[in-house]
C-alpha cells in the first residue's frame, strides 16, 4: 500500500480551509439573513397585535345549558 507523500498532505492542509472558509462565511450570510427576516416578521405581528385587539369581536359565553333548560319540564 502506497504512503501518502508529505507534499500531497501539506496541500490538502492548505486547500481545505481555502475551500471550508468561504463555504463556511456564504452560510454565516444566509443564516444572518434569515435571521433578521425572522426577527422583523415577529416585530411587525407584535406591532399589529394590539390593532386586533380592538377589532376582535367579543362572543357570548357558551349557554348549552340555557338551551337545554327550555325542555326540561319537571
């Protein structure tokens, strides 16, 4: 079985990061990004919860036992 010549593994050690970093630095960018747009989306539905609020109309309590009353004769 053929060693692996130190020529061989010193360019590997050199090309390796050469190849990971900007990898690596595109991912960063990417995640960032999609961070920020994560954080503005929450912001804009915090700032818009209290709008909803006001316009939610309350509903009346359920009365299923009211309804049932009217047909029951003792």
């Amino acid at each position: 079985m053929a060693t692996m010549q130190w020529e061989f593994i010193v360019a590997l050690i050199i090309a390796i990061p050469l190849i990971l970093f900007p990898a690596a630095f595109v991912w960063y960018l990417n995640v960032g990004g999609i961070y920020q747009a994560v954080k503005r989306l929450v912001a804009r539905r915090a700032a818009r919860e209290p709008e909803q609020a006001t316009k939610t109309e309350v509903l009346p309590a359920n009365r299923v036992g009211v309804e049932h009353q009217k047909f029951w004769k003792p």
